[in-house]
C-alpha cells in the first residue's frame, strides 16, 4: 500500500507524533492479520458514515480505511553529500510515495532546537534544499546518456527538454512539487521532490488557536496540505477516556484529535478516496485511487470481482441517508446500475455484481 515518509530535523516531535500514530486498538481488532512494521504506523481513517452504515445495515463490525506512515529516521541536513546515513535517508524517502514533513512551531526553552531557534520556515528550507539537490544530482547523472540518445533518437528530445525544465525549477531551489511538475518521465528517474509534500506544524496552544498565523504557515506551505496538532497533547490523548479527551482537545481549540486530520490529509495527499460497502457482517471503507473505475474499485475487493465484473450498484451514501433505507432507496429511484467505465466518487455505497 502506499506510505508517506515522516522526516523533519531532530527535536521537532517526530517521535513524539510516531508514538501517538502507531498506539490504535481499532487496527489490531480489524486486521489481526497484518503484520506491522516497527517504522510503519498504520492510522484509520475515522469515518463517521461507517458508524451510520453500521446502525442502518445491523453490521457486526466496522472496518475503516487505514493510511501508513513510514518513520524516516536518520540525518538530514548534508544528507544529499551522501553520508552514509544520509544516503540511507534520501533511500527510504524515495521508496515513500509522499512525504510528510513535521516542523517545530512549539515553543520550550527546555527542548533544544538544532540550530539555535524556532523557525518553520527555515526548517522546511533545510530539508527542501537537501531533497533539491538530491534531484539535481540525479539529473545531472542521467542528462548526458540522453542527450547523447537523443542526437540519434527523436523521441528523446521531448525527455532532454522536460528534464531540462525540471532542472531549471530545481537551480532555483524549488521542489518539483511546489513547482506543479509531475510526469511518468520525472517519476522514472525516481526524483524525490515530485513526491507529494505534506506538513504537519508541531504547535502549541497560541498558535493552535491562532488563525492568523496558522493562515500564515498554511500559506507558505501551500500547494502543500498543512496539518496544525500538539504531538505531545496526541500522546496524552491515548492515555484517555473520550470525555476527558474531548475537554483536553477543547483546552487547546481543537474540535478532533490532530491525527484524525492527519490521517485524512495524509490519504489526500496520496491521491487516494474510498468507498463503502455495508452488510450485516460489515460497515467498510475500501481504498482506491482518485478517478479509479467500478471494476478496478471491485479488484481491491478480490482480484476475481475485477476479473467477472459486471456492473455495480450503487447509491451514494447522501442519498441512502436521506432514503433511510437500502429498499427506500431503491424505491426513491437513487440506485444506480453502473457499468465498467464509472469512475467511483467518494462516498458511492456499492454492491458489485460479478460472474465467478
Ligand atoms: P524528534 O527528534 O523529532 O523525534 O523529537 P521528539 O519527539 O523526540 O521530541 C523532542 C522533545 O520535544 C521531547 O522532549 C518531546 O517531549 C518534546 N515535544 C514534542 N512535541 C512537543 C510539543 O508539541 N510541545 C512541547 N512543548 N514539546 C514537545
């Protein structure tokens, strides 16, 4: 499954954030199977559709969505002069399909930051440069055997100029990302800063119920999705019963808890969506690909569904809500019979129909 990589520069609550990721009971009771990884933190993607599914279709379990996060410990800064832990580092980065960057806005005199003070913006400079001039290497190793290619092959021009490009955007000290460039050509190269970037800013109260400032760091980060949490406040929030957790999120002007956002952000960063199935056995959020059609949704299922697909029915959680039953629903007309070129949208309530 796809993985965003954490990274960030010591002291930022990496772990912290990690710690709280990896600690949830709903994985263990719904995937007993799943064999996790120490570096990987599994987070459900909390749905409150499941629950209402559930109620509606007396289900006996719910079965949420789930998106992984990769710890990716190791230094940073100087990475891309290939230290060796450096080069380990630039390695599990390239093997995440996201990254997500975690930077200190939280102020504690009695945590040292690295380089002497608070400052996201440079923070989310000295990694960005690392990853840049990563690329830059990459593309200066691979530019001359295609421009050589490309004196005997036409086709290669087109690769030369678009790399060339990418090239260029990254002399200016910009990720391939912010820039907007993104091609199976970039992608071949294993380039990291085409990678989708996310940020989680690591603040306290002040700033947590600051809208101003988060606007403010929201903006600098943008096309980038940003995330605002406590790390430590997410660890304290484990230890507690739901009420409690509640008024300590309410203390520091959060309406849920930071990882729920996270999680969400994390599987939109992805390019990823879901949609539900509901039956007496189970309420489920299945994950596929923005733009996946019926039949590929249907092979998340059991590669046999997308192999005997013959249509699917569905009717989009809203209107089912609304109908206030599966039968209601059909009667209302809202179930639709759709054939192998749907595209699926967020929040399609299906049944497949297939030969086996
Ligand atoms: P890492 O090096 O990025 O993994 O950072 P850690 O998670 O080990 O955190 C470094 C220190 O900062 C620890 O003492 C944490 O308790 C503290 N810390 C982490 N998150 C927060 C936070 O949101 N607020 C405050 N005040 N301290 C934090």
């Amino acid at each position: 499954s796809l993985t965003l990589g954490i990274v960030g520069l010591p002291n930022v609550g990496k772990s912290t954030m990690f710690n709280a990721l990896t600690r949830n009971d709903v994985l263990a009771a719904n995937y007993p199977f799943a064999t996790i990884e120490p570096n990987v933190g599994v987070v459900p993607l909390r749905d409150p559709r499941l629950d209402r599914l559930a109620e509606m279709f007396s289900s006996e379990k719910i079965v949420p969505a789930t998106v992984s996060f990769v710890d990716i410990a190791g230094i940073v800064a100087g990475a891309s002069e290939g230290a060796g832990l450096g080069n380990k580092f630039l390695a599990n980065i390239r093997e995440a399909d996201a990254i997500c960057q975690v930077v200190r806005v939280f102020a504690d005199d009695d945590v040292v930051h690295v380089d002497g003070r608070v400052d996201p913006a440079a923070d989310i400079e000295t990694i960005a440069t690392e990853l840049v001039l990563a690329d830059l290497q990459t593309i200066e190793k691979a530019l001359p055997r295609l421009e050589k290619e490309a004196r005997v092959k036409k086709e290669t021009k087109a690769a030369v100029d678009e790399i060339a490009h990418a090239q260029s955007v990254l002399n200016e000290g910009r990720t391939l990302f912010s820039a907007g460039l993104d091609s199976p050509r970039l992608r071949e190269l294993n380039l990291m800063t085409v990678k989708p970037f996310l940020y989680v800013f690591n603040a306290d109260e002040p700033v947590l119920t600051d809208d101003a400032r988060r606007k403010e760091l929201a903006e600098l980060v943008a096309p980038a999705e940003a995330v605002f949490l406590d790390a430590k406040v997410e660890q304290e929030l484990l230890e507690l019963d739901d009420e409690s957790a509640l008024e300590l999120l309410e203390s520091i002007g959060q309406p849920e808890p930071g990882l729920d956002a996270l999680a969400r952000a994390g599987f939109r960063t992805l390019g990823l969506q879901t949609y539900l199935t509901a039956g007496p056995k189970e309420s489920r959020a299945w994950t596929i690909r923005i733009g996946a059609t019926a039949p590929e949704a249907a092979g998340v299922i059991h590669t046999d569904f997308q192999k005997g697909f013959i249509k699917a029915e569905i009717v989009s959680y809203d209107d089912l809500v609304a109908a206030g039953s599966m039968n209601a629903a059909k009667t209302a007309g809202k179930v639709r019979m759709e054939g192998k070129d749907y595209v699926m949208q967020d929040g399609d309530v299906v049944e497949f129909r297939f030969n086996v």
